[in-house]
C-alpha cells in the first residue's frame, strides 16, 4: 500500500475557497473546493465525493497542489505528438526550397511536395507525409504558386493583334457638344 501523502501548509481551507470564487474556470473551481474539504479535516473520500471524482483523482490533485500550487490543478493542454523536423532539418529544408532543384540530380525542374518528401527521405532518412509537410512549409511562410495555365498552341503574336484591333468601347465627347443647346435630362414636360 502506498504511503500516505501531506498537503502543503501554506495555504488554508478558506484560502482554497477565496480563489474558487475568483477563478472563471469551473474545473480548477471543484479541485480547489474539493482541497478545501481536505483542509476543514475531512477525509479524501469526502473530498473525492465533493469533486465527483474517485480517490486516485484526489490523490493526482493532491500532489500537483504540492508541486505548483493552485496552478498545478489549472486543465493543462496535451503537449501532442512531437515535431518531425529539428531546426536543423527546417534550415535544409529552406535552403533547398529556396536554391530550388537541380533537374539532372534531383529528377524535376519545380519542387512539389511529394518531391520534397522524397528529397527529405534521401538527405535525412525522415519518413513524412504530403500534408505534414505542406503544414510545415506553410508555418514557415511558403505559399503553393501555380502558373497560369498556357495552351500549347496558343499565339501571342495573335493575341496583341486582336488587341489593337478591338475599338475600345467608349470615347470621349467633343468639348461643347453638351452645353446650353442641348437636351437636359430630368427637365419638367409640359402637360396639355
């Protein structure tokens, strides 16, 4: 059986609840409450009874309230699964983006991601998908380009002739074609 464990005196049941009613978070609310329980001399069972939660629960808050305080019962975020590249790889990876690839060594004349993720395989033995990168690249600034699309045989040289041929669609009036002599719109009409 385990040993039994002390809660740290620095603090009093009426502190616990001071910062229970000041907190905006309901959980770090209930595990500050169910601490003060604790406290006031009640039992761990009691105090698990006043948080919902069973003994190892209160045991686990117990031991973060000693470790860090009121802060150590805050709902901490999961650190997730860890970066694939180190910054040294990001670097490499950048440099060849930026120096772009050598179409006899590397095979192409643009870089795609899935030109990447193979080019990552060879230099640095990293296994990661088009998406994972696409996400890395992106964090550090990279947008995917596109060109325009071009049609094999279409024609400049036709293009800046039709240009110049078109007449353009509106032109301006001669100057004085629109004074006193002419018609003003919205002008009253005469009713018989």
């Amino acid at each position: 059986m385990g040993r039994a464990l002390t809660i740290r005196q620095d603090f009093t049941a009426d502190d616990l609840r001071q910062l229970a009613r000041k907190s905006r978070d309901a959980a770090l609310s209930r595990r500050l409450l169910a601490l003060s329980v604790i406290y006031d001399g009640g039992s761990r069972s009691q105090a698990a009874s006043m948080g919902g939660v069973g003994l190892q629960i209160v045991r686990d808050w117990v031991e973060r309230f000693n470790r860090n305080g009121p802060d150590g019962l805050r709902t901490g975020k999961a650190k997730g699964r860890a970066r694939r590249l180190n910054d040294e790889q990001r670097k490499a990876l950048v440099a060849a983006v930026e120096k772009g690839p050598v179409p006899y060594l590397d095979g192409v004349v643009r870089w795609r991601l899935v030109d990447l993720v193979h080019w990552l395989w060879q230099e640095h033995r990293i296994s990661v998908s088009r998406q994972t990168l696409g996400r890395e690249l992106n964090a550090m600034g990279y947008h995917k380009l596109t060109a325009r699309p071009k049609h094999h045989a279409q024609d400049p040289q036709a293009m800046e002739d039709f240009k110049k041929t078109s007449p353009p669609q509106w032109q301006r009036s001669p100057p004085g074609q629109h004074e006193e002599g002419g018609k003003k719109s919205g002008s009253k009409r005469r009713l018989a």
